[in-house]
C-alpha cells in the first residue's frame, strides 16, 4: 500500500492529536477549549498521556473522560509505572464501560505516575496482561524510534524488542519526533525485513518553543539537525519567526512523509492548538473528508 512520490496521502491516513493531562483548573479550561478548536479537523482520535512530566494518573482518567463526553474517539496512554495489577484492571474496565477502544500502551519513564518504582515493566510486558485480561477489545498503539531508543544497545535490539510488542499483540505504532525523513523510511523498511507488519505512524513535532525543544530531545533521544539548531539559535526571542520557521519545516517534513506512504500522522500537540493548525492547513488536509 506504498505510495508513488507526488501522490496525495493515502485514502485510509489516519491523523491524530496528542495531548498531557492539565495541571490545574484553568490549565483543564483551556485544554477543552483546545479539543474544541482541534476537532473541527475531524481527526481519527485524540490521545492523552499517562504520567508523563510529573502528571498524575488521574489527570489521565479525567481528562480522558471530558474528551469522551465531547464525542470525540480517544485513546488513553497507559503503563504499569509502579501501579499493583488490580489498579491497572479498575482502569482498563472503566475504559471499556466508556466505550474506550483504543490504549496506547507504553512502558514508560521514571518518575511515572505516581513516583518511583522498583523495576521496570516493559510495554510487550503490559500488552500480554492487556490481552489475557481484555482479549481483543483494544486497538493497542505501541511507541516505536525511528532514531533508536536512548537505552537500547543497538539499532538491532531495539528493532527486536519491537518486534516482541508486535508478537504481543500491538495494532499499530506510533514513532518519537524526528526531523531526519530518511531515519523513518529507513526505520520503516528495516521493520519491515524484520517482519513487523504493523502500520508505522510518525509522531510530528511542531516547532514552538527553542528551548523546549531541546530539553525534550535531550531526554528522548531526538536529533535536532544542526542547520535546524542553527537557524533556530539566530532568532534568538523572535518568537514568530520560530513559529514560521518551524511551521515551514515541519510541513514540509510532513509532506515527505505522506508522500513516502506514511499511513498517517499523530501530532504532538503540547495542549496548543495554533502549531497543529497552521500544518494541518499547509498540508490542505481539510479536503480529505
Ligand atoms: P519499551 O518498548 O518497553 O522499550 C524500552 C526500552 O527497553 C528500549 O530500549 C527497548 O529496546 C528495551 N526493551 C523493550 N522490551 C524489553 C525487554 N522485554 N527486555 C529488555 N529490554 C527491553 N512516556 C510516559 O511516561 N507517558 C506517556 O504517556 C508517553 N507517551 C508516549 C507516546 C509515544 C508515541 C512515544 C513515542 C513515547 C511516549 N512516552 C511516554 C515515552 C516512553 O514512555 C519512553 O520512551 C520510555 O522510555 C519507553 O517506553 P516504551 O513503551 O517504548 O518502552
């Protein structure tokens, strides 16, 4: 189902937004009035992450559920952080009473929800327990690294450990941001050869923010390429040739993308509704319905 370069995107794309649970009640105000703005563009889904940052789980659950009781499809992100199992089963079943189809299932970073934990709980680890305990109720996305995740010992284990999601039972995959076009396709047909045959979705990052930015890559294992940070240190606090920039550049990384046969994208939205927006309409998306 790959695409001829110069063709529109794939028929079936799919597109989703991203968002973090807020942190406080104006912080929760602003996010609805963001999902409002954001699902006039009609995308597939929403996501909301778990314990990501320093947010609490709960944040999650609530934020999860006013996206619901919006109408709109989202999918909850969800690892076992340091949760005991019977926690993590309330949850699941209070997705499925509503009406939730859809996890994100992740292994996480620590500090996860709620603080330290004793060990690790890799996502194929969570993904059995998902099945054995749900059976096929949920379209499980699985986190991929088109650049390699930072604790990984090779481009190869990594490769194989995604592979093992895959034999769990994961639908599709979401990758990390990236700004190298050629690390996805690259990525993409070396999961392919290794026989994972599950759409690969890229993450798309749009560009606000230099300093986050690059707080975020650090920790993540993101390239930012040179000739970006070079272009992004010389406009200093102009902000909106930030935003301009980053608009252009990102666009046109999406454009690749689609045209490469990417079966999708999922936005990092980061709660804001402008940066999505303004990529969503370069790309003329609005026409796909
Ligand atoms: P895993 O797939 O479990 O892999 C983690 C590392 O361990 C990799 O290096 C892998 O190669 C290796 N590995 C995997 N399985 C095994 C195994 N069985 N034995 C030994 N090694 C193994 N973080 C949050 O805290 N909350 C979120 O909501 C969140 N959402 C995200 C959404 C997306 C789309 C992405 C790309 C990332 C997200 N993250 C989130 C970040 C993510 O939690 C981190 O990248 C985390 O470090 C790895 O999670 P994972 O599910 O990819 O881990």
């Amino acid at each position: 189902s790959k695409n001829q370069s110069g063709q529109p995107a794939q028929q079936d794309a799919r597109f989703s937004f991203e968002f973090f649970p807020p942190r406080t009640e104006v912080g929760a105000e602003k996010l609805m009035r963001v999902h409002g703005e954001l699902a006039e563009l009609s995308p597939d889904f929403f996501s909301v992450t778990y314990g990501a940052g320093g947010s609490t789980k709960d944040g999650t659950r609530q934020t999860v559920n006013a996206i619901r009781e919006k109408g709109s499809d989202v999918a909850p992100h969800l690892s076992f952080g340091g949760s005991p199992q019977h926690e993590i089963d309330a949850l699941l079943q209070h997705y499925i009473e509503q009406g939730i189809n859809r996890l994100v299932a992740l292994r996480g970073d620590i500090p996860s929800g709620t603080g330290a934990v004793s060990r690790y709980y890799y996502a194929n680890e969570l993904i059995e327990h998902v099945r054995k305990t749900t059976g096929d109720h949920f379209h499980i996305e699985v986190a991929c690294y088109p650049e390699i995740h930072p604790q990984s010992d090779s481009y190869e284990s990594d490769l194989y450990f995604f592979k093992k999601k895959v034999e769990a039972g994961a639908n599709s995959a979401i990758t990390q941001y990236f700004f190298n076009v050629d690390a996805y396709f690259y990525f993409r047909d070396a999961c392919q050869a290794a026989g994972i045959d599950i759409p690969i979705v890229p993450g798309i990052m749009p560009i606000t923010n230099y300093a986050n930015l690059q707080r975020f890559s650090n920790n993540c294992g993101a390239e930012i390429p040179r000739w970006i940070r070079q272009r992004l240190t010389s406009y200093g606090d102009d902000t909106d040739s930030i935003r301009q920039f980053g608009a252009d550049m990102v666009t046109s990384l999406c454009e690749k993308l689609l045209e490469g046969g990417a079966p999708g994208l999922h936005f990092y939205s980061m709660n804001q509704t402008e940066p999505v927006r303004q990529i969503w309409t370069n790309l003329d998306l609005s026409r796909r319905s």
